[in-house]
C-alpha cells in the first residue's frame, strides 16, 4: 500500500513539473530532461497505403521458411513488432493486443489472423514459441492456434518490414552494459488482405471496438488517415545504477495527468456551492 502510495505521488509530481520522460542516463531525481536524443530514430512513420515486403525471407515459430507472401491468404491483419527477450513494453503490448481481440465479435482465421514480427534477428524460433504460448494463453481457449504467426527474421528482411511500417528502433544497452535491448514505440499495426499499411494504434491497451473497426476497415481494403498517436517507449532500467527507462516515466506521466485530473475535478465538486445557497 505504501509503495501504491509513493508511486502516485512521484507520477503526479512527474506530471506537474512537465517532465515528457527522463532521460536513460540520468539517476532518479535528476532534474526532468527532454526526450533522449536516441528516442529521434525510435517512433512511428505512419506509412499508410504503403505495401508490405512481400518477398522478405521469414521464419515462424514451426520453423516454416518462406517470404512473408506465404502467410498472407486472403484476410486482413493486425500485427505488431516486438522483440521476443523484451521483458518491458513488449509483452504489454501483446498482452494488451489478445485482451482486446478476445473482446471483439469478429472470428480469427475466419474474419482475420495475427502477425508478430521480431526486429531482434538473434531471436529464434524457439523464442517464437514460448511467447506465441503466451499469446494464446492469454487471448483464451477458444482462438485457434494457426490464425496467430510469430515471425523471426535476418537483420535485411527485418529491416525492410521496418520500412515499410514506419516502426523505427534503435538498439540500447541493458542493466549489464550489453547491447542487447531496443528502444521502440509500443503500437499495433493493421494491413489490408494485398498487404497495404492500413492503420496504427498506439499504447498497450486496445479498445476491442477499434481494434473491430480497424480490422472491417482493413478488410475492405480501407486506408485510414493519419492520426496523433500517443506514443510510450520501451527501454531498459538499471536497478544497480538507480536510472528508469523512458517507458516506465511515460507511463507515471501518463498516470500522473489522470491523477490531477481527478483532483482537480474533486476540488471543483467540493468547493461548488449547493444551489439555492448564497454567500
């Protein structure tokens, strides 16, 4: 309860002071730094109508070998990049994305299949599928298991997906100096049945309405326009050295504004004056 407590405090006091994120090598309680400057070549293009790279080399976690054209049959897809070794944003994502397509009414491998690209070329298909088990675990019993692909890739093929989807990354240093970690954005991406970019949708969290809409869209081989998207960054934290990773201080700026929000709407209620009284 305590530490609920400090972490709401410290995401208000994140929020109030403007803080957009602190920076990957500033310890806890530095001053509030802009954005890193490596975050430039991590966000989002939104390429939209642009067309996948049909010819790209993949692997899934079967170990099927094939260019990506051999996973397109027909129906439209949402997907998302990640890395498999994440253990930050990247699981939330998936996690968000199975949550949000258990709650829809449209049908897997009838209506649409998923796609999940990893943009570590050292992950293998062994990685692919433990976090596919993941994925089925939580989207639930009934989604059938061959409308779900969990893709790995050469560094060329992975960078020509990237391309095409605007999903931009940079590799970072982990807790152990290693460069073995990503900073990306966290968003899910639809394409059309021919492979067109369709659609984006930021955050970890995905309203099973727009993730219906988006997929009818799609399979209509409808192009959205571009949209703001809120964008969170996955990066790394260092227990040892005390310094937080751009994600995590987006997310307690995030929780932070909602925070003032209710406080500010509370001291509005309390301090209305009841109708009929006068001063």
């Amino acid at each position: 309860m305590r530490f609920r407590w400090c972490l709401l405090g410290f995401a208000m006091a994140v929020q109030v002071a403007g803080a957009q994120g602190y920076s990957a090598d500033k310890p806890l309680g530095a001053t509030a730094q802009q954005r890193p400057a490596y975050l430039e070549h991590a966000g989002i293009v939104q390429r939209l109508g642009e067309s996948l790279p049909m010819q790209a080399q993949m692997t899934d976690e079967s170990g099927k070998t094939g260019p990506l054209q051999s996973w397109f049959d027909g129906r439209p897809w949402v997907m998302a990049e990640v890395y498999y070794k994440c253990a930050m944003l990247c699981p939330q994502v998936l996690r968000g994305l199975a949550q949000g397509l258990k709650d829809t009414t449209l049908k897997a491998g009838k209506d649409y299949e998923v796609l999940v690209f990893s943009i570590d070329p050292t992950d293998k298909p062994a990685d692919a599928v433990m976090q596919k088990q993941m994925f089925l675990k939580d989207v639930g019993d009934q989604f059938p298991a061959d409308a779900v692909h969990f893709l790995t890739s050469n560094e060329a093929s992975i960078k020509a997906v990237s391309d095409a989807t605007g999903f931009q990354f940079v590799m970072v240093p982990g807790p152990d100096g290693k460069m073995d970690q990503f900073a990306h954005s966290s968003v899910v991406m639809f394409a059309t049945p021919d492979g067109r970019m369709s659609k984006y949708l930021a955050g970890v969290e995905y309203a099973p309405r727009d993730l219906r809409m988006a997929l009818l869209d799609a399979s209509e081989k409808k192009i959205s326009n571009p949209v703001d998207l809120l964008i969170l960054y996955c990066c790394n934290y260092s227990p040892a050295a005390g310094k937080y990773s751009v994600s995590v201080m987006r997310i307690l700026g995030l929780a932070g504004m909602v925070s003032v929000l209710v406080v500010i709407g509370m001291l509005v209620l309390l301090t209305r004056k009841p109708k009929g009284t006068t001063a």
